[in-house]
C-alpha cells in the first residue's frame, strides 16, 4: 500500500482488529483496494446464494445452517498440526465470512462455539466443532467434523421469509442446490467449482473493481466483521462455549494460533 500497489491479502486478513482496520484505513487514504483472498465467497453455489440473498429472491435470512463433514487428517505431521485452533482460525473462517455474506447489512452480535477432539483422529488439534451464531432475528448454526473417513458431506441451508436455498454434496467442489418458493422447486445450474474457481473469483473482484473504479465487494473493511465473527468464535471455545459479544475480542493470543 505504502508503494502505492493495489493489494489481495491472503486470509486471515490480520490477527488484531487495529492492525485491521488501520491497513483498511490507509487504503483509503491512498485511494488503493485492499482485497482479502476469502475465496469461499466465489464457491458456485456460495455466490449464487449470495446474489440471490442480495436480490431480496429469499426475503429477510432467518437461519443459517451450515455443516462440514469431511476429512482433515491430511494435516497431521504438517505445520497445521501445530495450530491449536486449527479448525476455527484457518478452516471455518470460510464459512463465519459466508455468515457475515448472508446476514447481509445485520451484524452478528454473539457467538458460542465448542471444540473436541474426535475419537481416531490423527491431526493434532481438535477437529470437531459447533458453533453458534445471533444476530436480530437471525441465527446460524455451523458444525464441522474434520474425522469423517467415510461419507463425507457438505450442506448449507438457508431460510428466508420467502424462500429456502438447500446446497448439498459430498464436498466442497460438487454441490446440488436448490431453491423452495411457495410451491415452485428450482434447481440451479452450477458452473465452476470451489478449487480452483474460487481463487479466479477472489482475485477477479479485485481486478475488475481495478478497472471499473469501485470497491470490491471482498474488500477488507467488509472482511473485518468476518474476523471479529472468528475471533469471538475462538475465544469462546477457549472459554467453554461461553458466549462471546462480537468485536470485544480485539487481539488473537499467539497461544491459540501458534502453539508452543
């Protein structure tokens, strides 16, 4: 930014919510985009239900229910082993910025979260995990299992006063979606996929945002809640599920992220 560079930041956009929003700030100041590669978002069926949430096609979002059953083994022995909030602060920061996406202009206010340790697992850190999400009149609800060796899936559902958007599949990459709508049952047609489509998307925003002279809607002040949403997710977990306001947790510990 100080060399006067458009910037993509890789995410987790920042471990404190100064350094957050004072990047957000400069930014501004040298009037440059700053972007946050949260690829998730520009998932086929996350960008559809985005577009459709945005469009008022669902009315006013109830719920949120979001469930990853998958396996995250593949880290053990890795660098990743060593991070014991593996599962919150580099995994499901995907989906609290898909929350923070679809509660569109309402704030999430508290989060409750829990992990453990699965029986058989391999990885190190905790791979099981609920969290749980309020915000006025809305409230999501995120699961993850990271030790599901068989039968994995993936499933988002989505309840508007108008219409429900259901997305399922056995990952991240083959997803069936569909909307319900009084008596109407629309299937949508999906092109792309997560890996490597996401990561097209996440750059392509800020390129044509470049372009087109506006603010790319994977920009980073919009990514700051997103942050605060993780960072009470994990604090709560490092308290026992207690609920925690989001945005009253300014600083990641390094314990928590680093290890020892």
């Amino acid at each position: 930014l100080n060399a006067g560079k458009h910037v993509l930041s890789q995410k987790p956009f920042a471990i404190d919510l100064d350094t957050a929003e004072r990047l957000a700030d400069l930014a501004d100041e040298r009037g440059l985009h700053l972007a946050v590669n949260q690829n998730g978002r520009f998932a086929p069926h996350v960008a559809y239900t985005r577009a459709a949430i945005e469009s008022g096609l669902l009315g006013t979002v109830g719920s949120i229910d979001l469930s990853v059953h998958w396996d995250h083994n593949w880290t053990a022995g890795t660098p990743f082993d060593k991070i014991p909030h593996l599962l919150l602060y580099d995994f499901a920061i995907h989906w609290f910025d898909m929350t923070n996406c679809y509660l569109g202009e309402r704030k999430a206010k508290t989060v409750s979260a829990q992990i453990q340790h699965l029986a058989g697992q391999r990885a190190k850190p905790p791979l099981g995990g609920h969290v749980i999400i309020q915000a006025d009149d809305a409230l999501a609800t995120l699961s993850f299992n990271g030790n599901t060796l068989a039968g994995p899936v993936d499933r988002s559902l989505i309840v508007g006063s108008n219409a429900t958007i259901q997305s399922i599949g056995p990952n991240l990459n083959e997803q069936q979606l569909t909307l319900y709508r009084d008596d109407e049952v629309l299937s949508a047609e999906l092109t792309g996929q997560w890996f490597n489509d996401g990561f097209a998307g996440a750059m392509g925003e800020l390129l044509c945002a470049i372009e087109e002279d506006r603010t790319p809607s994977n920009n980073a002040r919009h990514n700051i809640h997103s942050l605060e949403i993780a960072f009470a997710s994990i604090a709560s977990a490092e308290q026992g599920g207690q609920p925690i306001e989001v945005g009253s947790v300014r600083r990641l510990e390094s314990q928590w992220i680093k290890g020892t």
